[in-house]
C-alpha cells in the first residue's frame, strides 16, 4: 500500500477544482480512499510543550488529589503549615 499525501488549500480557486475533481473520480472506486485530516489539529494534539516528566508528575499530583491525599497551607504560617 502506498499513502499519498496532498495539501489542498480549500479556499483557492484551484484548490476548490482539485477537490471537486477528486471526489467524483474517486468515488465508487475500490482500492481508493480519500481520508481528510486538518494539519493544525493534529499537531496541537500530536507535540506539547511540557516534558514527559513535568506531564507525569502532574497526573500523579491529580490522582492523589482525587485520594484527598492534599495539604492545606496556612497563609500566615506557611512554613509552619509544611513542617
């Protein structure tokens, strides 16, 4: 199998024949299909901006927030509070 990627720009008038003109050749055909992805999705999705380790600490953080595992801090005493 071969994947062929093409980036259409939609709004050119070009652009708009190209798709017109795809999907009517392509339609009914097997062995053929059209798979449309958005780029800026998928990429938001795909990269962050935040380190494997700075991720898994937060997800531990949140799961012994949901044990009710959590300090309370006294805004007058912090350093009291933590010891």
């Amino acid at each position: 199998m071969t994947v062929l990627t093409i980036k259409i720009n939609q709004r050119t008038k070009a652009g708009k024949a190209f798709m017109a003109m795809s999907e009517s050749f392509f339609k009914g055909l097997n062995g053929i299909e059209v798979i449309e992805e958005h780029p800026k999705k998928e990429k938001i999705l795909a990269k962050s901006i935040y380190s494997d380790t700075f991720i898994a600490k937060m997800k531990k953080a949140k799961e012994e927030i949901k044990k009710g595992n959590t300090t309370r801090l006294d805004p007058n005493d912090v350093w009291g509070s933590i010891l």
